[in-house]
C-alpha cells in the first residue's frame, strides 16, 4: 500500500519579484516530492502566494496599481518561473481565490462556533513589513524581526484565544521532539511559549485588502490567519469536496524558513487546535541564503534571480548547488564563483564526466550494449566499488530523509570520485589494445562495474537533478527515469547487453566568462522569462506542462542575437595532430585536435578540399562546446570552423599570428 505524503512550502509574499531565496525553498520541496514519488508515495506538493495584507495593499500603491491587478501580476511570476524551472508542484493557491476566501471564512467560523473568539480593542505596535503584533511600547519601536520601526495601531479587532494553548502546545513540543526541526528552532519556540502566551489579534478593521470577517464585513482576516489556513484550503477545507482534505491532511511537512517558525509553530496549531483539526507531522525550518553577507531580500537590494542561473548553467546545476553547498538548516552564502566552482568541479568533470567516458567506451568497445562481467576476472577494486554503491544507497536514503542533502550528496559524489580513479588506475583504454581474451574479460568488468555505479548514482541525484539524470538514463538505455522504482534500487539491475542510446555532454564546462555573464546579467536585469497572467485556478501537476519556453530580452530586434547568445557558442584554438579519412566516405575527415587541456575527435567535411597530411600541425578554430554527435559511426566532439562559400570547398579558419592552443575566440 502506498504512503501518502504532503509537503508544502510557505506562500510567498507578492511585494517583490521572485528571487533564489523563494527558489531555495521551493527547490528543496521539490527535490523531497521527487524522491516521495520514487519511492512509490502518494504525494502532494503545494506552494503558493500570499496576496492580501497592508503590506501588499501599499506595495501595490507605490506600483500604481489596484491590489487584484498587482497580485495577479506577480503571482504569475512566481508560477511561471516555477514552471520554467520544472518545479513539479501540484497546485498552486492563491490567497486571492475564491476557494481559499471560503475555506478561511469556514475555519475561522469553527474557530468562533468552539467559543475561541472574542471582540476587543487593540492599542499597540504593529510591524507591516513582518505583518506582526509587536510587544514593544511607544511609536516607532523597532520590530524584533526585521527592526523597523512598528507603526501604533488602535482599533477594535478580533482575538483569538491563544493564551488558551500554551499548556497543550508545550505539550506537543515535548511529546513529539521531531514536530520542529530543526533542535535549535524547538528550543526557541519551546521557551517562547514557557515564557507565557497572550491571545492574539486576529482581525483588522482599518484597511480593507483582506478577506472579510464572517457575519462582520468591516473587519478583515488578520493575514497571518489568512495565510497559513492556504494549507488546509488548498486540500478543500470548507469547500463541498473534502476528499482531498481527507486523503491529505495531516501535512508530513511544512518546509519553511527560519524567520517564520512563531507563526508557524505557535499560531497555527493552536489555530488548528481550536478548530478540532489534526496537527501537521513536522515543521522543518531552513536558514537564509545570504549574498554579500546578508540575508538576501528585496529591501536590502541584494538579491539574484534564479532566471540568470537558468539561462547560463541549467536549472539543475542551481539546485544541485544550493543542496550540496549549504548545510540544509544553517545560513549559507550565494556566489558566482562558488556556484561555477562547483559546477566544474562536481558536474561537468564529476558526474558528467563519468557518464560520457563510461558509456563512450562501451560504445567503443563493446558495440554500445552493456557488456557482460566475468566472474574469474572480478578483482578487490570491483568489490570495492560494489561495496560502496550498496554504502551510497543505504546512506544516501537516510541522510536525505533526514534533510541532510549536502552529506547525502556528499555520499553519492564519493562514489563518483571513487569510479573515476577505478577507471584511471584499470586503464580500460589499455585493455581494449591487448585483444586477449583475458584482458576483454577484464575490460567488460571494469565497464560494467562502472555503468553500474553510475546508474545507481543516477537514480539516487535524480530529485536533486532530474533532467540530466533522466538524459543519462536514456544514454543508459534505461528508458523514462520517472517510472523507476526507487525501492528497488540495489546493485546488479543492470541487464547485460541493454542497449546504450546516444551519447551525449549533459554539463559541458563552465569557463571564467560565465561567471562575468551571469553578473553581467543581474547589473542590467537581463533575460529572464517572468510573464504577467491572472489564471488563478489549481493547476495539473506540472510535469504535464511543457516548460515555458525562454523569452529573447525585449531589447533586441528580430532576426538578431544578443552577446550573452553569441557567448553560449564556445570558440576555440586547437592544433591538428592526426588526419585520415573516413572509409566510405569521400568527404569526411577523421581528425583528432589538441586544445591544451585534452585531445578531441572530431569529423568534418572537408576531404574534398585538404588532404590529411597537410593538415597536420595546422592551427584551426573548433566549436568546442557543441554536442557530440555521430558520423560513420565516429563520434564527433566539436566542429571545425571553416568558410564555406556556396559551391566552393571550404576553406580553413586560421591566424597569422601565433596563439596558444585553448584560445577561446570571443
Ligand atoms: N508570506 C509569508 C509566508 C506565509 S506561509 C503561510 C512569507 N513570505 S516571504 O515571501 O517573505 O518568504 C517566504 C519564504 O521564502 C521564507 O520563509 C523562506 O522559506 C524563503 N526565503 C525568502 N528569502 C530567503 C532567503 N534569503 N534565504 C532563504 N530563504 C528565503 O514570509
């Protein structure tokens, strides 16, 4: 029987444009939601926007526009930048939406009809930025959150009993340790609520954003009453169709960061509490990403968009950085350099070099089928790896459970490193020269050792990054990655003889330049796909939606490029070491390519116009970032620049001057 699980992220305010803080919470749940359904569970993901409030109401006034008309823009930009990242929520609530007005309107009469409401006037300080009652006495008393001035506010309002709770709630927090994580954020709130709880204004009557108080319409919904009922609305509290409620509710967990625990550990399950309703599993609180060591957020000016991450590294390398570099619970920095660094290091020369020397070489030496290992040739080296993956996917699995995705990462990279060096120090490239029979044997073990340690660590990263662990599952020849079972993952599935696909770079390395392009981009704003649209209703689950497709900046006519296009093409300098032609084929050229760093195959069209001796020692300019590809049977890893005058033969990009190899042209 499968398990349910629910996870939600918090809803996020719509005062500001969506930024990698918002992403690096929205990620983290996905990656969970993923790895829920690979695992066979019964999973719903729910994220979000917060729409009402003052400190909308005024955002939307220093905009120029009406409240409805701000919120349905920026909510659409948050939604469609989640779309565009393959962020696989399965619905999204809006503060603003009918079903949610009803559900709140429902809780907040169940919460009345159980005797916890009651009229009152409140004369105190108020923090619009934090939307916060504050305790500190005299006007302009700074917040304890965001220390900002509070405004006085005296008006008659709402409250809600909380001082009723505090006996239960430190109750919940003792009985269940694992109700918040992680153990520093209990403790907080722990001595929070011991040192005493008084009953909490739950309404506003000076303002009108919000939504109105049953049987009261001059009164709106304090906001934070407002927001966090979107977990219980979104399942249909309150509405005719309780099925999902039933089915969902309790959440598993709350993913939140740490500056939202007192709302979301006090006030909501006392809320829950007075309404009878069942409490969530968990409450897990992460920490700040912080750019130029400060919590990064719209008001302090400091943020990056998660768009100009997209556009330069792929979604994927985000993620795997946010969840490998920063300890899941603590603050941790954002930086370029580090991001680069990291994706150099762990992706294109980690896992993305693993997977493309593997499955070339059994592409090379075996025809492209998996080849069969022989048990007289097995050695300690390949039980040593078979040891470690069966390691990495025990530990992998409870580490990551228990939100520690950077040591779990950490675990899974291990291993990767360890193939690499099995690799090097078992030479299949020297085995393949033998021919002996004991040397094939010992060459189909190395590989299929290999491809086996790699489809394992592929399934494993797949919810940190599932779009280039589904493209090595295809190289794999494995088919759709989503219908894998995860619970099955042990060593040996790998059939022998199963077909490899194409093979083909899933990171190609990052240079220095991507590291100016991308804060390149962030100094103008560039690129990005955020779109403005006002469908408010629930969506499918976003796996059925193609990704939406990136837009061209509105600066650049049609039918050109812009820089950061023409920067995505990688020129370079690379001498000519070895020419022949290509049996069968009378234009094509066999030739291999030093760049500096590494030696390249590569195939081009160019026999009719040199012959293969000349060319050798010859300074050329090759793509070098292009996507292998195919010809004759030969893999080509680039292409060679050339002239190519219409019914002429083409003629060789060259220099006059002399320019070290690896030169990237720009
Ligand atoms: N609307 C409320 C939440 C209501 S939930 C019932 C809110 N919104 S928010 O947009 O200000 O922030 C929401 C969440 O975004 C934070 O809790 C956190 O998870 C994430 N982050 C926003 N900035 C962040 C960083 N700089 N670093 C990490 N996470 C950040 O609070």
């Amino acid at each position: 029987m499968s398990k349910k699980f629910y996870i939600t992220t918090p809803i996020y305010y719509v005062n500001a444009r969506p930024h990698i803080g918002h992403a690096y919470t929205t990620i983290a749940c996905d990656t969970i939601a993923r790895r829920h359904r690979m695992l066979g569970d019964d999973t719903w993901f729910l994220t979000g926007t917060d729409e009402h409030g003052q400190k909308i109401e005024r955002a939307a006034q220093a905009a120029g526009k009406t409240p409805q008309q701000f919120t349905d823009e920026v909510s659409a930009q948050f939604r469609a930048l989640w779309d565009r990242m393959g962020l696989s929520y399965d619905d999204f609530i809006r503060t603003t939406s009918e079903r949610h007005k009803q559900g709140v309107q429902a809780l907040w009469r169940k919460i009345r009809d159980n005797g916890y409401i009651y009229k009152g006037t409140y004369s105190g300080q108020y923090c619009v930025f934090d939307e916060l009652y504050v305790d500190a006495v005299g006007p302009g008393a700074p917040c304890p959150l965001c220390e900002r001035p509070t405004e006085t506010v005296h008006e008659e309002n709402y409250y809600f009993k909380l001082s009723a709770f505090q006996e239960q709630l430190i109750r919940l927090y003792t009985e269940q340790p694992d109700f918040i994580r992680p153990e520093t954020r209990r403790n907080e709130v722990l001595s929070f609520v011991r040192g005493g709880l008084r009953d909490l204004s739950i309404s506003r009557s000076t303002f009108s954003w919000g939504i109105p108080v049953p049987d009261d319409p001059k009164h709106v919904v304090y906001v934070w009453l407002d927001a966090l009922a979107n977990y219980i609305t979104a399942l249909g509290y309150g509405s005719a169709d309780a099925s999902k409620f039933n089915k969902y509710w309790p959440a598993d967990v709350h993913m939140i960061g740490k500056e939202i625990v007192r709302f979301h550990c006090v006030y909501w399950p006392a809320f829950l509490l007075a309404a009878g309703l069942p409490l969530p599993k968990g409450i897990t609180a992460h920490g700040w990403l912080l750019f130029e060591e400060s919590k990064m957020s719209k008001s302090r000016g400091n943020i990056v968009r998660a768009e100009t991450i997209v556009d330069v590294l792929g979604t994927d390398a985000l993620r795997y950085f946010l969840l490998r570099e920063v300890v899941f619970g603590q603050d941790g920095s954002f930086s370029f350099d580090a991001l680069v660094q990291r994706y150099n290091s762990d992706l294109a020369n980690g896992l993305g070099n693993l997977a493309s020397r593997t499955l070339t070489m059994i592409t090379r030496y075996f025809k492209g089928e998996v080849p069969y290992p022989s048990h007289a040739a097995h050695t300690a080296a390949d039980q040593a790896i078979e040891d470690a993956a069966k390691k990495a996917v025990a530990d992998f699995g409870t580490l990551f459970d228990e939100y520690q995705f950077s040591r779990a990462l950490e675990i899974a990279w291990g291993l990767v490193s360890a193939v690499d060096k099995y690799i090097v120090e078992n030479e299949p490239w020297a085995l393949d020269e033998k021919k002996d029979e004991e040397s094939r044997a010992r060459l189909a073990t190395v590989l299929y050792t290999s491809a086996e340690a790699l489809r394992i660590v592929t399934a494993l990263a797949h919810p940190v990054m599932p779009t280039a662990t589904a493209k090595i599952w295809v190289q794999m020849g494995l088919g759709d990655i989503k219908t894998f079972d995860l619970t099955q993952l042990q060593w040996g599935q790998l059939h022998l003889g199963t077909k490899l696909g194409e093979v083909q770079a899933v990171f190609p390395r990052a240079d220095k330049s991507a590291v100016e392009r991308m804060q390149k981009m962030e100094e103008q704003k560039i690129g990005g796909t955020a779109s403005v649209g006002t469908d408010a209703s629930p969506v499918p689950p976003s796996e059925a939606r193609p990704p939406a497709a990136p837009k061209a900046s509105a600066a650049i006519p049609d039918g050109k490029i812009s820089i950061d296009d023409f920067a995505k093409v990688e020129l370079r300098v690379a001498q000519v070491k070895t020419a022949e032609r290509v049996k069968g084929a009378d234009k094509l050229l066999r030739l291999e390519v030093d760049l500096g760093t590494e030696v390249r195959q590569l195939v081009a069209g160019i026999a009719e116009a040199y012959e293969p001796e000349t060319l050798i020692g010859r300074k050329v300019v090759i793509v070098a970032n292009l996507a292998p590809r195919k010809l004759r049977g030969l893999e080509s890893n680039g292409m060679i620049v050339a002239a190519s005058p219409e019914g002429g033969k083409p003629v060789l990009a060259s220099f006059l001057e002399d320019v070290p190899l690896g030169t990237r042209l720009k």
